[in-house]
C-alpha cells in the first residue's frame, strides 16, 4: 500500500453496525435504556459538544427505543449538521455556558439536571461508567467470534471505556493498545483500571495506552494526519474520523514505519464509527470526491 503501508493489519467494521447510531457508541449506551426502563425514567440527559459523537448516537437510539434524550451543549457551539440530526429525532438541545459545562461532573450539578428533567437517568459524557463499559464488553465477544485468533488488538481511546470493556472481555493471551485521541489525558490508565476493579472480570487482556499519536490534542488534524487519511481512504475506500480511528491507524502506520511494530505481525485494528463528524471538517468532505 505505497505511502499508507499498514503491514498485517484486519480491520473490525463496528462502522457498519449499529444502524443510526454506528460504532462503539451503540455498545456503550445501550444498556442505560434498559437501565431507564426498569428504574421508570422517561428520558436520557447527557453531555457533549457541537460535534459530538455521543450526542448523536444517543438521540439516535432514543428515537429507535421511543425514549426523551436531553443534549446538554456547551454554550458559544454553532448549529452543527450534529445537532440538527439529534433534534430531528427528538433530542432536546439544552444550551448551557462554558463555564456551567465545566460542572459537568459535579455531584450537586448532576442532582439539579437530575430534578429539573425528572424523571430521568442522568448519563456521564460520552457513557464513561460502569454500564457503559459493560455494553463495550460486547465488542471483545465479537472480536473472539470473527477473530479468534486475533491476539494483537489496537483501539482508539477517548474516555476509556471501550478499552475496559474489551479488555475485560478478552483473556490474558490477548494484547490490547489503546491510542489515546486527547492530549494530556494521562489519567486515563488509572480511570480504565478502575472500571476494570468495578467489572470484576476473572481474566482479562494485557493492555496500554499510547499518549503520542493525539495529533496535538482532541479533534486536531496536522498535516501529516491529513495527507494518511486521504491516501488511506483513496487506496481502501474505507472512510475514517480524524478524531479517533484515523489516529489510530495513523499511529500503526507510523510505528509499522520506524520498525517498532513488525510488519508481519497481525493486527485487528478496531473502526469505532463516528462518521458523522466528518462534516465538521471540509477538507476531509472535499478529499473524498477529489480522490
């Protein structure tokens, strides 16, 4: 593959499943309805940016589970093609200020959100929790059924909770990497062990986090990060996000590279979805057609 080379590399199409809500998000929400099912909530308030992947795949699945969702957005956020799709499928946008968004995690915040939607079931941003973790088990079932001898597995990482639901799905004979997509977020080992303690799981996959692929941080795209993307979509016809999967197999194309990482070894990388924020990036639009 000139200029793309990836070495030995399958990819899992999680992209392709899912429905309206594609990728790991369906996994990681889709036990908090059934959670709001049986505790009588009515509907599902979570957290997000105009772009914001989680959002969309949460007013997705509301509309298919026939459940209120509630999108609290950072204020000063434009009208994204994100948004309008979550309002046409009945998410309501609650706009908030940059600076009330930051309390996002603080337990009195949570409790007035918490009465003020009531009832409700409260959902962390992006379903980082237990119950999100959980449904991304489901993935490392998947990846025993289509690969089973897949021991080498790459993941692109956010909040961290796909990568602890895989890896407590997986046995110790299983080597998952995680590529983190934010800069600095280098707490994420420890928030991914903790839910790992909470899953309880007897076995699990060996596992890592690679803090040096985030492209200079969430959502940025460099040059070089570019120029793979739109080579890689040319060659393959596989369209990736340049926030996480696009990253990770950026980051296997480099390590493949610079000889870190043996070119014959075998790879399962894992395309997370998120495709529906390709419109926040016209380059990436307009590369598509040019290619």
């Amino acid at each position: 593959m000139l200029g793309v080379s990836l070495g030995c590399v399958s990819l899992l199409r999680l992209d392709q499943a899912g429905g309206l809500a594609p990728g790991n998000k369906s996994f990681k929400l889709r036990d908090y309805f059934t959670h709001a099912a049986r505790s009588g909530a009515r509907r599902l308030v979570s957290f997000g940016g105009a772009w914001s992947n989680h959002l969309h795949a949460l007013a997705a699945l509301g509309k298919q589970y026939g459940i209120d969702t509630v999108g609290i957005v950072r204020g000063g956020e434009t009208n994204t093609a994100t948004l309008a799709d979550a309002a046409a499928w009945g998410m309501r946008i609650h706009r908030v200020s940059r600076t009330e968004y930051r309390q996002r995690n603080d337990i009195a915040y949570q409790r007035a959100l918490s009465e003020q939607f009531a009832p409700c079931l409260l959902i962390p941003e992006g379903g980082a929790s237990l119950i999100g973790a959980r449904g991304c088990a489901d993935i490392g079932v998947i990846v025993q059924r289509l690969a089973p001898q897949a021991t080498k597995i790459v993941v692109p990482v956010g909040t961290g909770t796909t990568l602890a639901g895989l890896v407590s799905a997986l046995d110790s004979g299983c080597e998952v990497i995680g590529i983190a997509a934010l800069k600095g977020a280098l707490d994420l080992e420890q928030r991914v062990e903790d839910v790992l303690l909470q899953l309880a799981a007897d076995t699990g996959a060996r596992w890592s986090v690679r803090h040096d692929f985030h492209g200079g941080g969430f959502a940025r795209a460099p040059s070089a990060l570019r120029e793979f993307l739109l080579a890689f979509e040319a060659v393959q016809g596989v369209e990736l996000d340049p926030v996480y999967t696009g990253k990770m197999l950026f980051a296997i194309h480099q390590m493949v590279k610079t000889g870190e990482w043996d070119s014959e070894t075998p790879v399962l990388a894992i395309h997370t979805g998120g495709l529906q924020g390709r419109r926040g990036y016209p380059w990436l639009e307009q590369g598509r057609h040019v290619c």
